[in-house]
C-alpha cells in the first residue's frame, strides 16, 4: 500500500511535467500521514518542524498537483484558507465547522446520502459529488 501510493505519486508528478524529489515526496507523507484538517502553511511548519528541508513554493505547488490530482481534498471553511486532507481510501465524510473553536467534526449520514440522491432524482438528475458543510456552534445549555 505505501509503495503503491508512492508510485501513484511519482505517475501524477510524471503526467504534470514534474521532476519526483525527497521534497515533494515529504509534501504528500505529511499530508497521506495524517487526517487533520491543515492549511498549507501548517503542514509547510510541519514539515519544516521535523527538522526537514522543503520551500514553501514546494509545498504549495505539490499541494496543489495532488489535489488536481484527486489523491488530496481541498476545504473552503469560509476563512479564506483552504484546508487539506489527504482522501486515499476516498471514505466519502461530510464536514462541520464551529465557528468559536475552528474545529472541524467529521461525520457521515447515510440517511442524508440518500436523502440527497433522492432530491436530486426527483428533479431528473443523479449526483456526481457533493460539498456538504455545516457551520456550527457548541449548543449553549
Ligand atoms: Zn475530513
């Protein structure tokens, strides 16, 4: 699996022109390693805080084949910084996000999925992809 991702890696570097590097290659670790909710420059300062070697034009460039390429999701949340998070195994999740701590729920409702198929049916189309975010608060007691 991890020498599959790799070579699925170095093929999109190859199809975009691209030279495969230890730098890019430290862009998508840090990004297929985890399941956060980063923005660039947090995983730029990830990176750099292990102690690695990368620019930030690396990081940004690599980010943004990676998600033209479909091997990372990009989030607006409305904050005007697009977060990051890695979609190997494509678990489809939907997203909240509260707006007093900026914390980003995962979750997945099957009854919604339908719900949304069903709509769209019903109006003479099937769904393809979807972008479902829901912006929220803690509920005060
Ligand atoms: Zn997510």
């Amino acid at each position: 699996m991890a020498s599959n991702s790799k070579n699925i890696f170095k093929e999109i570097l190859k199809k975009e022109g691209l030279r495969y590097t230890q730098q890019r290659q430290l862009v998508w670790d840090e990004l297929k390693n985890s399941h956060d909710h980063r923005d660039a420059e947090n995983i730029y300062m990830c990176i750099r805080n292990n102690g690695l070697n990368v620019s930030r034009a690396t990081v940004y460039r690599t980010i943004d084949v990676l998600v033209k390429n479909r091997l990372v999701r990009k989030m607006d949340v409305g904050d005007g910084r697009n977060r990051f998070e890695p979609r190997l195994n494509d678990d489809h999740h939907d997203h909240m996000i509260c707006q007093n701590t900026g914390d980003i729920i995962e979750f997945f409702n099957e009854e919604l999925e339908i719900l949304q198929e069903k709509i769209a049916n019903d109006l003479g189309y099937t769904v393809v992809r979807h972008v479902h975010q829901l912006f929220v608060k803690p509920l005060t007691k």
